[in-house]
C-alpha cells in the first residue's frame, strides 16, 4: 500500500498527479500514472511498484543533477527607527537654520526701516537669499504625508497651509506693489485694506493662486523690485505726494442711509473708488511709503512665527510631528521619506525648473524672478536631499551595510550633478532657450541617472517604491 510516508510515493508525486518520466538504460519509456497503477491487478501492482522504486532510485545515473539552487537572499533588515531618528534630527535642524536665518532678516528689516539706505537694503536681500534657501533644502518636508491635530484644521494650521503661506509661487507681483506702468496698483495702494496681518492673509489667494500676500515670493518683490531694482527710498517713511482718497468715508455714509441710495452720492463714489491724483502732479514716484513699510514689518514677522511652529513640531523630544515617528509604522514612514525625496527631484527639479528652461522661450513663471537665483533655487533642493542621504545613520550609510556598490553609485552621481550645478551661470534664466538647452541637458541626463540610481538603492532597502513615471531612453 501506497502511504503519505512512502518513499516511493514521494518520488512518484506530481502536481498534475503523473508519477515519473522515465528512461530506462535501453530506452523503454515508462509513463505511468496513479490511475494506471489502480487498474492493475494487486500482483501486477505490486511488481510494477518496485520496479519503479529501483528504477527510480537510479535517476540519478540517468540524468545529470540539476545544480543547487542558490539559497533565496535573507531578507534586508534595515534599522528603519534608527534611519527615523536621524531624519527627525535633520528636519529640525534644517527648519531650525531656515528659523534663524529668518530671525536674522527680521533684524536686518528692522535697521532697514530704521535706517533705509542701499547698504541696508543690499543687507536684507543677502539674508533673504539664505533664509529662502535654508527653507528650500527641507520644504519637501510638507509632502511627507502625516497626522495632523483637529486643533490645526480648525486654526487652519496644518502643515500643508503653512507651507503655502511660507513658499506659494509664481506670484503676481502687480498684486503687493506698483509696477512700473501701474503706480499705484497692489494691496499697498489700496486704501481700502488694511495693513493688518489678518486682513493680509485674507487677501492670501483671494481669487488665483498667483494672488499670493504673504510668503517668501512676496517678501521677495517687496526687496528686489522689478528686475531687482528695488530703491531704498521707497521703505523712507513720508507722505504721499499725491491726493489720496479714502473711500471708506462714502461707504460710510452709504452704511448709514440703511439702504438708501442717492444717485449724486453713487457717482462720487464710482469716481474716487480709486486714488486719484492731484492736478498739480502728473510725474509722480511710489506712493504710500508708510503702507510698504507695515507690510514688510508684518511679513517678517509671520514668516517667522510660521517658521517656529514648524521647527517646533519637527523638535526631536516634544514635537508633534516627530511623535508620529516614534509610532509602530517605522517601515511605511521610512517609506514616505524615501518616496517624497524622489518625487522632489522628478516634480521639483525636472518638472517645475528644468521643463520650462529647456522649453519655454519666454520664462513667466520663475521660483524666484526678481532676485534672479532659478539656479541657486535648484542646487539649494538638491542639496537638501543629499543632506538628508549623507546624514549620520542616513540612508547611505545603510546602503553601504548591505550593498556598498549601490551606495558608491549614488555618491559619485551625485557629486556629478552637483559639479554640474554651481557651474551653471547664476543668470541661466535670462539667457537663449538654445543656450539654457546647451546648459541644461547634461544636467538633466545625470539627474535622471540619480533617481535611478536612487530607485534601485531603495529596491535594495526593501523600500517599496511608485514605479518611475520617466523614461530614460
């Protein structure tokens, strides 16, 4: 009898239930099924049974072993609460230098406010420079999904609305402050605003995301002007030069008639619904010093406090976000981190910088038009991720644990693109679409190459990964 412990039955089993394929030394072929074996007799059984096993037995003279399979590869075990930590310590420390930097340009402003001349001014655009690119290498942060307290959704608080107050662009810069056809265009001329932090917030993306009010992009017209011609003059506290018309008297007046409309009344208003100049002055210069001045003040200012309510969620011990991490989900958290770092470089870098460079003949919707650094906008991202990568206990030092090869692959490419990069002419933005294609396209190939690179060191990681949505061909 045939038996689960059998030797012979073993041997015999297959998946579609055929006992074996023989070849005997004269070449007979026995094909011989279970079902055969039960319609035989129990002698012819028997006898068919034990020439099977012994021809069996000898298979292994009639065929050449299959080599052994190479035992499977253990599994990757990553110390993904150590690699959290480290990258905990990095978020803060980044958003902390971006916090001190801007503490810094809060100064700064004040002694321009204080004292406006073009050493002052020249001071505050520097440290506007580093606060913004301090900003830049840990921004991508945001995209990191997360929990967020119910508190921040009703404050609308959350980190996503943070960064968007902090980093919205492009930006219509018509909309802060006059531009050279438009003297008195902008929340600045408008005597029908108020320069408060909440009124200025409220105007944040009033009725277009160019719309924006309050972030670095606007601190950024309100510095650099135009084609970086911002004078000093225009933060010098004085008084207008023109006759400026306050509406909010005829509203008013409008308000207390409870609903009563008097034609003369509406005219007047539908006529000074705008400042008007006087006769006298028909070349005039920027108005409404005094407005500049508060709104700079006012934007220094939040900038900061929202730069300190981020820092302050990423502290290592207390903060909320940096809590998150020390929860079970080590693994899908890592995860995120490596994801987001990806798609920074495939969105940020190839998508929103390098597509419009090496396509658009006419740039519109630069990062940072009036200080002019699209450049220095793009190395301030990459090194944010190479920071994070290089970090102690980082990524790369993980990597070279388990496959030191892949790990050397990701360095040497980046420092290419890297090289690359600082090389690239500060002023690329304002050259030739032929010229920024020249410049550019190396550029381009040896970043594909890094998030490929990228890709399969994370693949190593055990890190499961979007598919790439590029191709390289």
């Amino acid at each position: 009898m045939i038996g689960p412990s059998s030797v012979c039955e073993i041997k015999l089993y297959s998946p579609n239930y055929t006992a074996a394929i023989l070849q005997p030394p004269k070449g007979l072929i026995l094909n011989v099924t279970f079902s055969t074996i039960a319609l035989l007799p129990k002698l012819g059984r028997g006898l068919l049974l034990a020439m099977l096993c012994l021809t069996i037995s000898a298979c292994d003279q009639l065929f050449e072993q299959p080599k052994e399979s190479a035992p499977a590869q253990e599994e990757i075990k990553i110390n993904s609460q150590r690699l959290l930590s480290a990258t905990n310590i990095y978020a803060y420390t980044q958003m902390s230098e971006a916090l001190n930097q801007a503490q810094i340009l809060d100064g700064l402003i004040t002694s321009l406010l204080h004292h406006p001349n073009p050493l002052s001014l020249e001071e505050a655009q520097n440290t506007w420079l580093k606060a913004y690119q301090a900003y830049l290498q840990v921004s991508f942060f945001h995209q990191v999904p997360r929990f967020e307290k119910p508190q921040h959704h009703e404050d609308a608080d959350t980190y996503d609305i943070i960064h968007e107050q902090l980093d919205s662009w492009p930006i219509e810069a018509g909309y802060i402050d006059y531009l050279p056809q438009y003297p008195l265009s902008g929340i600045i001329n408008d005597m029908t605003l108020k320069i408060s932090e909440q009124d200025i917030l409220q105007q944040h993306g009033f009725s277009d995301v160019r719309f924006a009010s309050v972030g670095f992009h606007p601190m950024e017209f309100l510095l650099f002007g135009m084609d970086g011609k911002r004078s000093a003059k225009d933060f010098v506290p004085q008084e207008n030069s023109i006759e400026i018309v306050d509406t909010d008297i005829h509203l008013h007046d409008q308000e207390q008639e409870e609903g009563e409309e008097d034609p003369a009344l509406a005219s007047d208003t539908d006529a000074t619904s705008q400042p008007q100049l006087s006769n006298q002055d028909t070349n005039f210069g920027p108005q409404n010093h005094n407005r500049r001045r508060d709104f700079l003040r006012i934007l220094s200012a939040l900038m900061v406090k929202n730069l300190q309510k981020l820092a302050d969620r990423w502290e290592p011990a207390h903060g909320y976000y940096a809590k998150q991490w020390r929860q079970p989900q080590h693994q899908e958290n890592l995860q995120r981190v490596y994801q987001v770092s990806m798609d920074t470089l495939q969105r940020q870098l190839l998508n929103n910088h390098m597509h419009p460079l090496l396509s658009e003949p006419q740039l519109d919707d630069l990062r940072s038009p009036f200080a002019k650094t699209d450049g220095a906008n793009m190395l301030a991202i990459l090194q944010g991720i190479e920071q994070l990568f290089y970090i102690e206990n980082g990524f790369i030092q993980e990597l070279k644990i388990h496959n030191a090869e892949t790990a050397d692959k990701i360095t040497a490419q980046f420092k290419r693109l890297m090289r690359d990069m600082k090389k690239m002419p500060a002023n690329v933005a304002q050259q030739s679409l032929p010229n920024r294609k020249k410049i550019i396209t190396p550029i381009q190939h040896k970043l594909i190459k890094l998030i490929e690179n990228m890709y399969a060191g994370a693949q190593l990681l055990g890190l499961q990964l979007k598919a790439l949505p590029i191709s390289t061909n």
